[in-house]
C-alpha cells in the first residue's frame, strides 16, 4: 500500500474518530435525559444507507467520510415535545457541554497512554536533542543524550537557567560539562548573534530525560494535567495572536491536518524501523519510538472540544450562551431571534472555515516536528 493511500485512510480514519467522539457525547447525554434524536450520521451528508433504527434514531451511513452528526428533533423549536429545544435549561446545558467533554476525555486517554509507554518527562535534567550540523554545538562535540551538569560553573536544573545563560553570553564563549554515560566532558562553545532565530545561537534542542511512569493512576493524572495545559494554550492563541507573540499561522486547515498526519505517521514508521535495526547486542539503551501521530490525536481532539466551547453563535459554547439569561432571569431569549443569530454565525463559521482552507492551500503551514 503506497503512503499516499496509507495517509489518506489514516486521515479518514484520526479525523473521524475525533468529530465522532464528540458526537457521542451528544448522543448519550441525549438519550439519558430522553431528548428525541431522530438521526444519529456516521460521515456527513448525502445519505448512503440506513444501518438500523434503535430507540427512535436512524443509525445512518453517509457518504463523506468526515466525522458525524446528530439530528435532534426540534433543535430550534421550543414547541415541539420531546425535543431538545423544548428541554429545561439543564438538560440543554448537559447535552451542549457533553461533546467537549468527550474530546477532553479522549485527549486524557491519548496522553495517558503516550506518558504508561514513555514515561514522566525529568525536567531536573536537561540533555541535548538534536544538534544541527556546523553549528556552535557541533564544533563543541555536543551528541544527543548529553547531560547538562554546569555551564560557567553554574549547576543547570532546568530548560529556562540553560536558555537564560546562553542569551545571555551571545558573542562570548562558554564553557559547558556535560555527561555521556559515565564520562565527563568540558568543553567551550560560542553561541552567535549572526545565526537567525530558526538556527538558534547554539544550533541545538534542549531536551529531558524521561523516567518510567510508576502506575497508570500516576500516567492518567499526568495525562489530566497535559490536556488542561493545552487546553489553556489554545484559549491563549487569540491573546498572543493579537499582542504579536504568536508570529507564525497556527490556523490551519483539512490540508494541514492532512499533510500533519503524513508527516507524523512517517515518522513514527520511521522510529520504529530504526529501532528494530539495532543490534540486538548493543550496550547503548534502547532509544524510544516517538509517538507524534497520537499527539496529533490528542491536539485536534482537544482543540475541537475547545473550539466548539467558545461562546459563537452556531458553537455549543454560543448556545449555552443563549441558555444563560434563561437561567438568570426565567425567561427564555425568543427562539427566532436565537435561530437568527445562530444562523448568521453558520455562515460566518462557514465562510471563515473556506477562507482558512483556501489560504492552506495557497501558503500552507510548515509542519515541524520536534526531535
């Protein structure tokens, strides 16, 4: 099978799965609180067939293979019984809260399972990553997996002490011991301010160790923690987009999110064949296999529970918006009035969404995965 093809069904395959999962979170809070779901679609419209019928929803597959959707009977219309617009504000709020939810919970489960098979990243402990050739950190004899131990006689503890000393004696050279394996090595270097930002003054990735997760309660709370921190990052972006910290496009669209997958799917291939190379024999450790394509799993899932919480017209965040006032005040916002404004914001969503996925196409992002 070539990787084109190969790269398309795992597209299919992440995108789906990530849409579908929130999906079902719909779903199953709907069906618990006995809110009338006439259709529940694996892939979007056009209708390809009816797989079966459960409880009053056709269970539907339609022809592109992109996510799902659920159709709630009388989604907009508070006077038709049984449905969700006719449901106390509780029962909305659950329902509209319940897609995110399973897209963070999924994002726990992926970190989860990445940190039970890599460990517990040791931030004590600041090693070489990938070192670029010709550069400063070359000419030292830096190597990947190399200790930090003092730079100017100073103990280094962590990534930020490193980076701090070195922009701080840019043009100036600095001495550096570091330990691979059981040898101690000094050595000198001079970071360089002609070098561009991309290259790095030094021309190398700081890195950690990881040390072997102790229990998989322990991964899950690690995982927990991770997902809330790239859930707050994203809430970020906006904030750093506009204060200018976030220069490079993070925007990206189904072009990215493919190229994303290609990139992440040949190098986690990539890994494991090199690891299984080695020879069995060697007195080296065993390097660990990367795991970037269920990283990328983990962002566009959490992503998409984020996105779908911000408080838009049409976004279940906008709907909980429109839910809001009807808690506070017992009144209900008109419900035409709500369609209206939930419609305009499909087709800014819309527009925006083909705008986004125009310029990925034009200038797309450049995928980089660190090493």
């Amino acid at each position: 099978m070539s990787t084109n093809i190969l790269t398309g069904i795992i597209f299919v395959v992440v995108f789906g799965i990530v849409v579908l999962v929130h999906e079902i979170g719909h779903f199953a809070v709907g069906k618990f609180f006995k809110v009338k779901i006439e259709e529940f679609g694996i892939g979007l419209p056009p209708k390809m067939l009816t797989l079966f019928t459960w409880k009053e929803t056709d269970f539907t597959i339609n022809w592109l293979p992109l996510g799902g959707f659920n159709r709630f009977s009388g989604e907009g219309d508070p006077d038709i019984k049984g449905g969700l617009a006719n449901a106390s504000p509780g029962v909305r709020i659950a329902v509209l809260l319940a897609g995110s939810t399973m897209n963070f919970i999924l994002g726990i489960l992926v970190y989860t399972f990445i940190i039970s098979q890599i460990g517990f990243p040791d931030f004590s402990k600041v090693i070489v990553g990938e070192v670029t050739p010709d550069s400063p950190a070359a000419e030292a004899g830096f190597r990947e997996n190399d200790i930090f131990l003092e730079i100017n006689s100073e103990a280094i503890n962590s990534d930020a002490e490193l980076r701090a000393i070195i922009l701080e004696n840019v043009d100036e050279e600095i001495d550096f011991t570091l330990q691979r394996g059981e040898e101690i090595i000094e050595t000198s270097a001079t970071p360089l301010s002609s070098r561009s930002v991309e290259e790095g003054a030094m021309g190398f990735l700081p890195s950690y160790t990881y040390v072997e997760s102790p229990s998989i309660l322990s991964s899950f709370a690690y995982g927990t923690q991770i997902t809330f921190l790239h859930a707050r990052e994203i809430l970020l972006l906006p904030v750093k987009i506009i204060s200018g910290a976030q220069e490079e496009r993070v925007l990206g669209g189904l072009f990215s999110v493919a190229r994303a997958v290609r990139e992440t799917l040949g190098a986690d291939i990539e890994s494991r064949e090199e690891i299984a190379q080695l020879p069995a024999s060697s007195s080296e450790p065993t390097p660990l296999p990367t795991f970037y394509t269920w990283e990328l799993i983990a962002s566009l899932t959490i992503t998409l529970g984020v996105f779908n919480l911000l408080p838009f017209p049409a976004l279940d965040g906008g709907r909980i918006f429109f839910i809001i006032p009807e808690l506070i005040f017992r009144k209900r916002v008109p419900a035409n009035f709500e369609n209206l404004v939930h419609g305009i914001g499909m087709m800014l969503l819309l527009g925006f969404m083909l705008y986004i996925n125009v310029l990925d196409i034009v200038n797309p992002i450049d995928i980089i995965l660190p090493k």
